[in-house]
C-alpha cells in the first residue's frame, strides 16, 4: 500500500502532467527543467550552446571552454511545497580545450502522514531522490558539430523503499557561429535500475528531445524551438469533459488529430537581449497548455517568464512557470565566475 502512495504521489508531482507519458518508468524527477533559464524559456530548451553550464545537464553536447569554472545553483519551491534544485559546474583542464562538467539533480518530496488501509495512522514518511551527473564533449574535427554524454548515478528513497540507478545521456549539437545558430538533439536516461525498490527492474524514463535556436539577424533576440518527446508520437489523449452533446444527447468524444500531436510536442521561447547584462525571456509549452487548461476559464497554463542580471561576476537568475489558476512555481538562480 505504501509503495503505491509514493508512486502515485511521484506520478502527480515530480512532472508537469504529462499526460499518457506518465506512469510509464520510474526516476521521472530526471526530465525536470533543470534551471531558471530554462524554465522561462518553456522548459527543454537544448540549443543554449555558451557560457551556461545548466544547459548541460539536459545536453552534454553543449559543454564547452566558455563554461570554464563557471558554477550555477538553482532552487525550485515546486507544487505542494516539493523542493528540488541542482548545481552544475564546468573546468577546462588542459589548452585543448578538453571541458569536463559535474552536476546534481535533488528532489525532497516533504513528509506525509501514513494511513493503513483501514485509515489508522502509521507515522510520517518522507521521499527525496539524486542524480550525480559527469559529462564530456568533442568537436567533430573540421565540422561545427558537438558530441557529448553524461553519467548520471540515481538514488531514489521513498518512505522504506531504496532504489539505486545509472544512466547516459548522449547530445549532437551543430553551432554555426556566422549565423548565430545552433541546432541539437539529445537522447536522454538510456539506462537501468541497479537495484529496484521491491523485485521489479522498472524502465528509466527515456526521452528523445531535438531543438532549434537563433539570433534574429540586427535584431538582440534569441527564439528558440524545442520539439518534445519524439520518442512517443502519440501522447494526445481524448478528455471527457471536452465532448459534445447534440440536441438528441448523443454525445461526440473529442478529436485527436495530427495537429494536435505535433503541437503537444512543440515548445516554443524567446530570449531578449541574450548578449547582454540583463535578459528577458519568454516561453509557451503547448502540451502543458493543452493538459492543464480549465475549459471556458482562462489560467494561462503553458506560460513561462523570467530574466537574468549580470553584476560583476555574478548572475541572477528568476523564471515564474504557470500551470494552471491554483498552480505555479518560482525558480531561483545564482551564477558565479569563479576565474
């Protein structure tokens, strides 16, 4: 009874409704946004090939010699008070520029009352998961292409039940430098559980993620577009309450279309003055806005806002993500050059 607590209650909280996606692996907590930047931005953005080292935690491919003792530290107060943030961290080691990166994924889940299936209470539990992640990037020789991959160490304690993982996520990121563009793609979690929290290996939660980005030309914009999950084509599904009843009550379910899926797969951003000490950023994620939204009540689900400030060697980072009228979250970030 209790692993089907926590599991559910991982189900709801750890990703932003993801519909037919859900419930399909365990560790979900790994495809988080994992920083400020990224959130405003709608979320999966993997083109920001510079000085950024959050952007490898979700693409390796982007670690590069810009990122050089560069350290960012993110806090998220989630929905339902679920805190989780990360850390990541970038060196150039040698003058090849030979860049390794570190980060770290958290997720504390809070404390919950325990009920048996009676209803008597049974004490408090709690949950919280890590990923430890270590990744690399070569230049392609003679190209403008990057390849990178992290290796990602999973825990994972919810109430009595422990679980240990590993992972690999692998990116090719093209970054052509007299248009201002970069264009990626990332195969992420390719891995296994090493030890399951009962006697079920459970699948990790692979995602295939590919994007586009670049800067209007005379124009101090970045836009970005991010396409989703391409690992599952079909992840629509039909909602109830969003059929139609004739006026002999016959009622007609609602249409899934190819349309609709590719919008559900489609994040869109765009980044003001990314060049610059202060930033604005915009982001809409379609299929937050389709899962989450109230019909004939306007919540702008799917919204995303934030900026940054440079001072000195420090970055300030803010995102304000929108789920739905009761639902929202604040992302906290600090950047820090340490050369």
């Amino acid at each position: 009874m209790m692993r089907k607590v926590c599991y559910i209650l991982l189900f709801l909280t750890s990703v932003s409704a993801y519909g037919q996606l859900g419930g399909r692996a365990t560790y979900q907590f790994l495809n988080l946004m994992s920083s400020p930047r990224q959130a405003a931005l709608g979320g999966k953005i993997i083109t920001n090939y510079d000085y950024d080292p959050d952007s490898a935690l979700y693409n390796p491919a982007n670690i590069n010699y810009r990122m050089d003792n560069q350290l960012s530290v993110n806090y998220v107060n989630y929905l339902a008070d679920i805190n989780y943030g990360t850390a990541s961290y970038a060196y150039l080691w040698d003058r090849r520029t030979q860049v390794l990166h570190a980060g770290i994924t958290y997720v504390n889940y809070g404390s919950f009352d325990g009920r048996d299936e009676n209803g008597n209470a049974t004490g408090e539990f709690g949950g919280s998961e890590a990923a430890l992640s270590l990744g690399y990037a070569i230049n392609i020789p003679y190209t403008d292409f990057y390849v990178g991959a992290n290796v990602k160490l999973i825990t994972s304690t919810l109430a009595e039940y422990t679980s240990a993982g590993g992972a690999i996520d692998l990116g090719l990121t093209y970054n052509y430098e007299d248009w201002d563009l970069n264009a990626a793609v990332v195969v992420r979690n390719i891995g296994t559980q090493f030890t399951p929290y009962v006697d079920t290996i459970e699948k990790l939660p692979l995602e295939i993620d590919a994007g586009i980005s670049q800067i209007v030309p005379n124009v101090p914009i970045r836009w970005h577009l991010t396409l989703e999950n391409l690992q599952l084509w079909n992840i629509a599904f039909e909602n109830e309450a969003r059929g139609t009843t004739d006026l002999d009550g016959n009622t007609t379910a609602e249409k899934i279309g190819v349309l609709d899926n590719v919008i559900r797969h489609t994040i869109v951003g765009v980044e003001l003055f990314p060049r610059g000490g202060f930033n604005l950023r915009l982001g809409y994620n379609f299929r937050r806005s389709e899962e989450l939204r109230i019909i004939n009540q306007r919540s702008f689900a799917g919204i995303s806002a934030g900026f940054g400030i440079k001072i000195n060697k420090m970055r300030f980072n803010y995102a304000y993500a929108r789920y739905n009228s009761a639902a929202a979250s604040s992302f906290f970030g600090i950047g820090i050059d340490l050369q």
